[in-house]
C-alpha cells in the first residue's frame, strides 16, 4: 500500500501563479465550533466560497487562507480519482 502526503507547499509558481491563492471569501461554517475535528460530517452546513486572488490560477487542490490546514479545498473529480 502506498500513502501519499497532499500539500501546496513548495508548489510549483508557474502552475499555481501566486500563493496563497486565496486570502478572501465567504467563510461559510467551516470555522465554527460545531464542525467536527475528524470523521464523518452528516449534517447540512454551508461550505466556504474562496475567492483567487488575480494573479493565481485555478487548480486541483487551492492553497487558502481563510480554511484551516485540517481540511483540503479540491475538486470534485479528484475526490472521485480517489
């Protein structure tokens, strides 16, 4: 089995066109105390709406500010690569 590591650090500027790709947005509930830390979320919330900065260039997964290191911003079809 194999295990891989997903971060933005040290992602490549050419392809991501500046980091931190996001600094602004619409919070949603993601920073609320009633988010869970792990397992399952089985509950309706309102996920967060970032918003690229004009220089960075959409990709996979985004590098944001504004959500926590605990959870990833991706693409849905790389959810279901996965």
């Amino acid at each position: 089995m194999k295990y891989y590591k997903l971060t933005t650090i040290g992602a490549n500027r050419n392809e991501i066109g500046i980091s931190l790709q996001s600094i602004s947005g619409y919070f949603g509930d993601i920073q609320k105390d009633f988010m869970p830390f792990e397992g399952k979320i089985d509950f309706d919330f309102e996920l967060p709406i970032p918003k690229l900065q004009d220089k960075a260039n959409l990709t996979t997964m985004l590098d944001v500010v504004m959500i926590p290191s605990k959870f990833l911003v991706v693409q849905n079809h790389f959810i279901e690569f996965f």
